[in-house]
C-alpha cells in the first residue's frame, strides 16, 4: 500500500516535527504490536466460525498480522533493525508454521482478511537485506499455496451459494487479499485477476455492485447499509484499501466510474457521523431491506485519513464527510485501538502517519 516514495514523504515528515504526522506517529510506537517484546504465537491450523466442535483461535492471526506490519512500519520509518528483525521473525514463524485456513464459511474472511494483511507487511519487509531469500521465497509460498488458493475459490465458487448470497465484504476480502499476493509475488496475472473482478465480476464485491445506487449530490449506497454499520463502515476499509494498493501499482481505482468509491464513502461517512442520507429498497436472494439499518451506528474505524488525503488533498475534490470524519479520528490508530476483536483488525490504520500529504 505504501511506495517508497511515501516513506520518504513520512521519514521527513517526523524529522520536521510536522503536525499530524508526528501525532500518528506517536499512534504506532504506543501501540502493544509495535514493541520489540512483542511474541508471534504461530499455529499450523486456523480456525475461524462457531461449528461447535473446534475452538476458534483466529485471533492469535490478526493479532500477528497487527504486529507484523507495526513493525514493519518502525523499521521503515525509524531506520533501526532491531524492528526489522522482529517483524522478519513474526512473518518466518508464521510461515514455517502453518498449513491450513480452515473453519465454517467464515474461514474465507481469515484467509482474505489477514491474508491481504499479511502480504501487506511482508511487501515492506522485502527490501531488508537481512531477510533471506530462502526465508522469503518460503513466505511467498505460504501465500500462493495456502492463502490464494481459497481466495480464488471464494470469487469463483462463492461456497456454493448463489453469487449474491454473500456481503460485499466477503468478496471484496478476498478481492485486496488476491491483490496483495499478486504484488508481493510478482504475479501479473494474479493481480489483474482481482482488477478484472472489480470491473466486471458476478459478485457483491465489483465496484457497481458494491456502491449499487448513486444520488445526486455526491453519494452512492453501500451494498451492506441495510444490513449493519459495522459490515457498511467494513466495506469502505477494504476498498479504501484496495484502491490504494492498485494506485502504488499504477492503477486508478479511486477514480472509477466518476469517483464511484468516494461517493459510498460520503455516504457511510454521513450516515456514521449522525446525519440522514436517502435509501432504496435492497433485495436479493435472501432478503428485502427496506431501510437503512442503525445497528452499530457510528462505528469508529481507522480508514478515513486515506480516503481524504487521496480525493481531497491530491485530487482537490469536496468530500465533506470523509473529511469530517477524518478529523474526528485524527490521529488514527491501529490494530486493537478500536476494540480487542476482529473488527478491530480488518484494517491496517494508522492513516494520519501513512497518507498525511504535504
């Protein structure tokens, strides 16, 4: 998601003293995940969903992928290898370590959740010298054996169900997850697999689908606003995110469709901040919804520094929500700054310090 370009915006950001920038900063090195003490607790098998049988351990990934890219972040920025090594020891043990994604239908949302994540921090640590190549060949790997596998399968298959049976949040995690491992494996192919989806794939994760009604005036409903704020609020993160991995490939996501994302995002970002926003009637093999829904109604996460920066600051367009959002957030954190459990580590955060543009 970051170019090298970025850190070194960042890298003299901090030596500035600059404001937010330093603030954001502060955010990652206050957060557990990014401290040298920090121990990886790896396994060979991931369980996420209640089948009443396994236990659920999936929380020991997340929080590994957490700590994984904070690290990755410090070494980065600050320039000490003693963070390079500690990220390098979470990403080797992990990937010495596991061999099965496995659980109810849910496993699909570890395998393209933390997958995405994963990649993402392993993709900063690639430029270490200290990472072997055998190490890091092994890491790529692990990803195209284990993780991409089941991403690929989801966006076929989409378990078995009919195509619009799942969220737009299953689709689209499994859709940043392919992306990611296409970038950190040098895989073309795989890469475009996930853009080509997000054009024109049968699923609730392709942008129209996704954003499936525009209004005047600058907003766009999200395919889960019926549903809940928290899967709503998830859907803007995992596009935020995907849109910013494809525009460090050189691929203008944001831009679709008239700013189709930004639209949805002023959307959730309004609807999240308190005000009314217009809704349509949502139906598809499952269920009719009526309204919008209020459950979990000003659901905090840390996407909205991104989405700002990118449409208002690069781009000079008016997103008064985002912006709004933004600034209520700001600093934003990390994973476990927004709650201890998964929702608070389906994005990477730390918004202010990554994409605060000069």
């Amino acid at each position: 998601m970051q170019s090298q370009a970025d850190f070194d915006r960042i890298i003299k950001q901090i030596a500035a003293g600059s404001e937010p920038s330093v603030s954001g900063w502060q955010k990652l090195i206050n957060n557990r995940h990014a401290s040298l003490g920090y121990t990886p607790r790896p396994v060979s098998v991931i369980f996420r969903g209640n089948d009443g049988v396994h236990a659920q351990n999936y929380a020991l990934l997340f929080n590994d992928a957490a700590a994984a890219y904070a690290l990755a972040l410090r070494w980065k920025i600050s320039g000490d290898p003693a963070y390079a090594i500690r990220a390098i020891k979470v990403l080797n043990d992990w990937s010495s370590t596991l061999t099965e994604v496995d659980g109810t239908s849910d496993k699909f949302l570890a395998a393209g959740i933390y997958g995405y994540e994963m990649a993402n921090a392993a993709e900063i640590m690639r430029g270490y010298s200290g990472w072997s190549g055998d190490d890091f060949a092994r890491f790529q790997t692990m990803m195209l054996t284990i993780f991409y596998p089941m991403n690929h399968d989801f966006l076929v298959r989409h378990n078995g169900a009919k195509v619009d049976h799942y969220w737009a949040n299953w689709d689209l995690s499994n859709l940043a997850s392919i992306m990611a491992i296409g970038v950190l494996t040098d895989r073309v192919d795989i890469y475009k697999e996930a853009i080509d989806y997000l054009y024109n794939g049968a699923g609730n994760g392709a942008l129209n689908k996704t954003f499936w009604k525009v209004y005047d005036g600058g907003l766009a409903q999200v395919q889960e606003s019926g549903r809940d704020q928290g899967h709503t609020t998830l859907d803007i993160a995992l596009v935020g995110a995907i849109c910013q991995m494809a525009w460090s490939q050189g691929d203008d996501l944001y831009g679709y469709d008239n700013n189709l994302v930004l639209a949805g995002a002023e959307y959730a970002a309004k609807y999240n901040l308190g005000y009314d926003v217009p809704y349509t009637t949502y139906k598809n093999s499952d269920v009719t919804q009526t309204a919008i829904s209020e459950a979990d109604r000003g659901t905090e996460r840390p996407i909205w520094e991104m989405l700002y920066n990118h449409y208002v600051v690069l781009k000079g367009l008016d997103a008064p929500n985002v912006s709004a959002f933004a600034a209520k957030l700001r600093p934003e954190g990390g994973g476990g700054d927004y709650g201890p459990n998964s929702g608070g580590y389906d994005q990477l955060g730390y918004g202010t310090l990554l994409y605060t543009l000069d």
